[in-house]
C-alpha cells in the first residue's frame, strides 16, 4: 500500500518484520520520508488520568505534552505527515472532547535504526522506544527518556523514569483497515496519582503521497 518504488520511514524501523505487519498497519506506517504524504486515521479514545494529573489541567494544556482532561469514546483523528527535509514520522492529534474547544497534540519521531525510535514531544523531551511486531502486535517498549536542548540530546537515564514514569503501548490490526491501540504511563514519583493511558480503536481514512 506504498507508492511505487518508494520505501515508507518504518520499513527501516521495522526492518526484517516488516512485510508481516498486516495491512492495516502498514497503511497506519504508509508515510515515505523527504516528502510530504499524508495518512489520516479516525475513531474514539477512552483517556484516563490519575488525581494529580486532573489538577494540573491547565499545566497540561499549556506544555501540550499529554491531553489535559480525560474522557470515555472521545472522538480522534490522527495526520500522521512526512517532511520534505527529514526522516521524521509527525503526528498531529486532534481531540474533541464533548463541550470543549478541539484540543491539538503534536510529536515527532526521529527513526533511530532498526527497531528504534525517539518521539519528541513539546519541551524537547524524548521517549525512547524500541518498536517491534510480536504476536500479532506492534509494541512500543519503554527505553527511557532524553532532552534535547540546543540540538545536544541528553540522556534523562533513571531521573526521567523516577519523575515521568515508564510508558508502553500496542497496537493490534482488527481488519484490513482498522486497528485498536492502548498506551500507558505509569509508576514515576507519584505513582498513580499521576498515572496515564488512552485506549481505543482507529479506521485509516485517507492516504496521499505527494513528493
């Protein structure tokens, strides 16, 4: 499902499992680098957030590193765009939640070789994840967190872990083009007080490539 002869930015990522992801994933992963394709996909997520994180709404609405209220079937559409200059993979989330003005959340994930990625959120902060596909599912494994600050990138090691806690994910093909998907974040200093996670299911309903 990629145009003819180009290469999308996770097949590198994916590296040798590529060609078993099902469809739907690699419609999900469709985007070429040093372009501008463009995937969008839509569905619903529920959200939860631990009591601290409910407080500090207005924080988290400011730092747009995380969604700032929780909800049940919130409504979701992910553009997941390429760069015409980079390998980046971008993706910019919309969120309407029910009364509320649509909430935006954008990152960015820099390809790191084979089975390795950092997603940059606002901050220059760093998730560090290793991406492989076992047992039917896409895993996001948590590998720690770097800052990135005047174009140096340094390492958090355990403060980042000790103050942001761990976070995973998966997702999981349910047809030819749908998947589900769950992240989490949890532990860190407050625990569960500041525990994180969305979970749902999404359609892919566009796909352009454009050089």
């Amino acid at each position: 499902m990629t145009a003819a002869g180009a290469t999308p930015i996770f097949a590198d990522i994916f590296a040798e499992q590529w060609e078993s992801l099902p469809p739907a994933l690699k419609a999900h992963y469709a985007n070429r680098s040093f372009s501008n394709d463009r995937v969008v996909v839509s569905g619903h997520l529920t959200i939860r957030m631990g009591p601290l994180l409910l407080l500090a709404s207005p924080v988290l609405k400011v730092l747009k590193m995380l969604t700032p209220w929780a909800g049940d079937d919130v409504p979701c559409t992910v553009t997941f765009l390429s760069e015409p200059d980079s390998r980046a993979f971008v993706f910019e989330r919309r969120f309407d939640f029910p009364g509320r003005k649509p909430y935006l959340f954008r990152s960015k994930m820099i390809p790191q070789g084979p089975h390795k990625v950092i997603e940059y959120m606002a901050g220059g902060i760093g998730w560090r994840c290793g991406y492989v596909y076992e047992n039917d599912r896409v895993l996001l494994q948590h590998r720690g967190y770097v800052w990135r600050i005047f174009g140096i990138k340094l390492p958090l090691s355990w403060l980042g872990e000790f103050l942001l806690g761990r976070g995973d994910a998966f997702e999981e093909a349910t047809g030819n083009n749908s998947f589900r998907m769950q992240m989490t974040l949890s532990g860190g200093l407050f625990g569960r007080l500041t525990a994180y996670s969305y979970a749902g299911e999404f359609t892919v309903t566009d796909i352009q490539y454009a050089e």
